[in-house]
C-alpha cells in the first residue's frame, strides 16, 4: 500500500509540476503577447505615424499640382481668351459738306444755311452732293449792298444759296472736264481753266481749295460769291455791280431821290402816313424839295388851314401796289388811296401826270414797302382843284 501510495503521490507531484509547466508557459505567452501587442501597437503606430505624414506629404503635393495645373490652366486660359476686337480707326473725314469747307477756311457762310431749305437739305444731307462755298476772307469782302439785299429778300438768299450746290460727288477734275455744272437751284455753273486757276461763271469765282471730301460729298472752298444769271439784276444791279440796300419805305427812298420836304406834313394826313410807312406794297408819286418850294404860298395857306383838304391831296399821291415806270405808264390811269384817279400820258421822253400838273423826274426808286417816283409839281384831285387852287 505505501507503495501505492508512494506512487500516487510521485503522480500527483508530476501533474503538479506539468500544471505549473504549463502555468509558466501560460504566463510567458501573454507577456510575450502584451509585448508584442506593445511592438505591433508601436509598429502600428510608427505605420500610421508614417502614413499620415506620407498621405500629408501626398496631399500637399497634390496641393502643389493643383495649385500648378490651375496657375498653368489660368495661364493657359489667358492665352486662349480672344483679343478684344480693337474699333475700326476713325479716318477723320468730316460729316458733311460744311465741315470739310469750314477746315478749308470757310465757315461764314453756313449761318444762313437754315434761312434756305433746299441749300440746307443739300448740303447736311445724306449725298451725294458737291458744295463751292466762299472762304470767310471771300464773304468778307462781299459788298454790304448784296448782303442787304440778300437778308432782305429769302427769295433771292435761297436761289443765290442753291446756286452753290450740286448734285453727286464731283472732283476738281469731274467739275473741269464738264464744264458746266448743273446746281441744285436749277441753273448751270460754268468751268473754265485759266493757267492754274479753276474759274466759275466766267470770273464770278475762283476755287482756291479743291477736293475736301466728306462723308456726303465733296466740298471746293472758292473765292467769290456766285450768283444764277436770273438774279444778278436783283442781286448785284443791272451792270452786274452791286445793289444797294432797300430804304425801309418809299419816303425813305424818295429821300434818296431829292424828296424830303413832304415827310414834315405827313402825321398830318393818317391815311397817306398809313400807306407809305405801313407794310404795303405802295407806289407814292412824291415832289422833290425844288417843285414843293415851287408851291405857290396860298396853296400852303389852304392845306395847312384845311387838314381835310391837306390829307385828301397827300392821299391822292399814293396809289395801292408797287408799280414800276413801265406798269404806270402801260396803265394810263391809277386809281389813288383818296379814291380819285391820276392819269398818265407820255410826251416826249418826259412822263406827265394829270395833263401837265407833275412830271415824273426819278423812276423806280425801290423800298422794302414798295416804289418810290420823284415828281415836280403837286398832284391836286379834281374834287379839290377849286379849293386848293382857286378858280384857275
């Protein structure tokens, strides 16, 4: 039995010794797993470490190539963006007529452009037109009696204006090889060349700058005023020379005539006072200061004793609308503002009024009003002969 038990003992020591074997061995493992649970966090750790700097690193390169590629994208887009299309050059050319003569030295003139529609219309309209406009030391020297006349009569301003402009646009050489240029007034230009000079109408004018284009034509600056043939009478005179102004009204121009006598009665007689200082058109048979000191003293008595019969005898010298020489003299007879007619012969070179009373001494003395004639005697109406000049 003691060896039995002697064995079982030997036994129980055994297991006990392979149980604490394997405790031990148990114990080692897990301290061999924390440690390598410690490397491997460590080792996991480093790894992470590593590859958060790597993906750090990564990143802020791809930073980097983004930044690039966008810089080198905008560049790239910069030199793809097309160039701003740049405007066409302006070339300078003047926008009418006026504005290329006015560069030319001539400027004067289109301030009365707007008192003549159709030269107006021509010359700042679309085109095609050529323009001949006197410079401003041409218009400078035109006579004060043609621009009178001119700004009195819009008629006249606008055919004369009219005269300057033609249809198309016409060079110097258009203009030379015509020889004569249709103008928008109606009436030819004629062209000629003498030596170097390029004259208009036969010396009415001389062009001194040639070719100014503009966008609606062409414009020669000339030097001279051109006038149509139809108006250089009423114009510039019958001898081609130029027209003194118009006298504001037929008293005004009878004055000029030698009559200024009559004009200190005239307030006296409103009806006479209203017809040679009113718009008319009036024709006035008016004395000259000779034939009205030739009145005998009892015939200035009674007219200026008798303002009835003083007004119907200066009323018996004015006769309604403005008649020439010739229109009184093919009338024969004139029916006067007092009411009562004056007859009219001719005898001789001499144009008598009322059987002998008057004698016409000045013709045709122009106003704004109308016409003044110079008479000498006093025109008395039948109705008042026996009053003013007695039985004889």
């Amino acid at each position: 039995m003691r060896d039995r038990h002697a064995r079982s003992l030997r036994l129980l020591l055994a297991l006990l010794a392979v149980f604490a074997l394997g405790a031990a061995a148990c114990g080692g493992d897990d301290d061999d797993t924390e440690a390598g649970a410690s490397a491997s966090e460590s080792e996991s750790a480093s790894a992470s470490a590593s590859e958060s700097e790597s993906a750090s690193a990564s990143e802020m390169a791809e930073d980097e190539d983004d930044m690039a590629e966008s810089d080198s994208a905008s560049e790239m887009a910069e030199e793809e963006e097309p160039a701003e299309e740049e405007e066409p050059a302006d070339d300078g050319m003047p926008a009418n007529v006026f504005a290329a003569a006015a560069a030319g030295g001539s400027t004067q003139i289109s301030q009365y452009a707007s008192f003549a529609p159709s030269f107006d219309a021509a010359v700042n309209g679309d085109g095609p037109v050529t323009a001949f406009l006197p410079s401003d030391a041409a218009f400078a020297t035109i006579d004060a009696g043609v621009i009178g006349v001119l700004t009195a009569d819009f008629e006249a301003l606008e055919g004369v204006l009219a005269y300057h402009a033609a249809e198309g646009a016409l060079t110097a050489e258009d203009i030379i090889a015509a020889g004569e240029v249709m103008t928008v007034q109606g009436e030819p230009i004629t062209v000629t060349v003498e030596g170097d000079m390029v004259v208009l109408n036969g010396g009415q004018a001389t062009v001194s700058m040639a070719d100014l284009m503009a966008e609606n034509g062409i414009a020669h600056v000339i030097e001279g005023l051109l006038v149509p043939p139809s108006l250089v009478e009423t114009v510039l005179g019958a001898g081609g020379e130029a027209a003194a102004p118009l006298a504001e009204n037929v008293v005004a121009a009878a004055a000029e005539g030698g009559s200024t006598q009559i004009s200190q009665y005239i307030s006296f007689a409103p009806s006479f006072d209203a017809a040679v200082n009113g718009e008319g058109p009036i024709t006035a048979f008016l004395p000259s200061d000779t034939a009205f000191g030739s009145i005998p003293p009892d015939v200035i008595g009674v007219l200026t004793a008798d303002f009835a019969a003083l007004e119907a005898v200066f009323a018996y010298h004015a006769v309604e609308g403005a008649l020439t020489a010739e229109e009184v003299i093919a009338a024969g007879e004139l029916t006067t503002v007092q009411g009562e007619a004056i007859t009219v012969t001719v005898e001789g070179d001499m144009v008598v009024l009322n059987g002998g009373q008057a004698t016409v001494s000045m013709a045709d003395l122009m106003a704004e009003n109308g016409i003044a004639h110079v008479i000498e005697g006093l025109l008395v109406p039948p109705s008042l002969v026996e009053t003013v000049l007695g039985g004889g």
